[in-house]
C-alpha cells in the first residue's frame, strides 16, 4: 500500500482518534524567508509539534519519557514539498504511528493549510529508542502497550 493512501485511511478519523491526531500552528513572520514563503526547515519543526500533541492525545509527554529514562532521537527525516505556506497560514498537521522495527518508531505526517484547505507537505520521522546512555532498547512493555494500541495496522505499516 502506498504511504498516501496508509495516511488517507489513518488520518480522516475524527480528532478524538488517538490513531491520527491533529495540532494547528501559525506560520509567523520569523518562519518566512525572503520569498515570503515558510523556510523549508520549519515543516520539521511543525511536524515535531504534531509528534508531541500525538504523545500528549495519549496521556504523556517527551518530558515524561525522558524522566523515565527513554529517548527518541530522529535517525530519518523525510519531506515532500507540494505547495508553499505562506505569513500568517493556520496549518494543521495531522500525525500518526507505526511501529518500524524493534527499537524504532515511525510517525508519518500530513501538513494541510487550513483556508484554503490544501496539502502542502507530507513526511515522516523515524526514532530509535535509547536510554540516558544513548544505548538502543526495546520500549519497556508499558510504553510499548501504549503505542501498539495507538499504532495504524501492522498490515499497513510496511507500506513505502
């Protein structure tokens, strides 16, 4: 299956899914470069934000992880850039995750701008899970209790 379609199936379910959340961010000035478009790079960081209100949709944080000793630093970024976002845009991005291996995560975003509503990037992250020795590990059972019953169809997943 292609990755759009896995997204399309995953991320029309309502806001209240914990499998596709939804986050809204401004683009600022600050974020535009002299086009007067978004710089590229902050799709990143709008996709971080996705992540983080993912982790938040289930009752945690990156904050709370950390305190118990698990990290997800990003070992691959991926975007594709299909239309600009421009000074002042509302864009949801919608996020959603997969399992991609024993010690790694996967979440697959879509950015839309809001009015008009349009796609303008779509990507994914993938983490590998580590210790405070940066040391790879599986996800303790309850984190990865967590994440299975919040993860889109391992069927779907291998999906490229």
């Amino acid at each position: 299956m292609n990755p759009e379609n896995l997204l399309e199936k995953a991320m029309h379910a309502p806001r209240t899914t914990p499998k596709a959340t939804r986050a809204s961010v401004r683009v600022l000035y600050a974020d535009t470069d002299a086009m007067g478009q978004a710089y590229y790079g902050h799709y990143m960081r709008w996709f971080e934000a996705g992540r983080a209100e993912w982790f938040r949709h289930l009752g945690t944080t990156y904050r709370r992880l950390e305190e118990q000793g698990i990290f997800l630093p990003v070992i691959e970024a991926h975007c594709r850039y299909l239309r600009p976002a421009f000074y002042d845009d509302v864009l949801e991005v919608e996020t959603c995750f997969q399992f991609a291996g024993p010690a790694r995560l996967r979440f697959d975003y879509r950015l839309h701008r809001c009015d008009p509503q349009e796609l303008l990037a779509h990507g994914y992250t993938v983490h590998v899970c580590v210790n405070g020795d940066r040391k790879p590990l599986k996800p303790p059972a309850w984190l990865r209790d967590l994440l299975s019953s919040n993860a889109v169809e391992p069927a779907d997943a291998k999906a490229e």
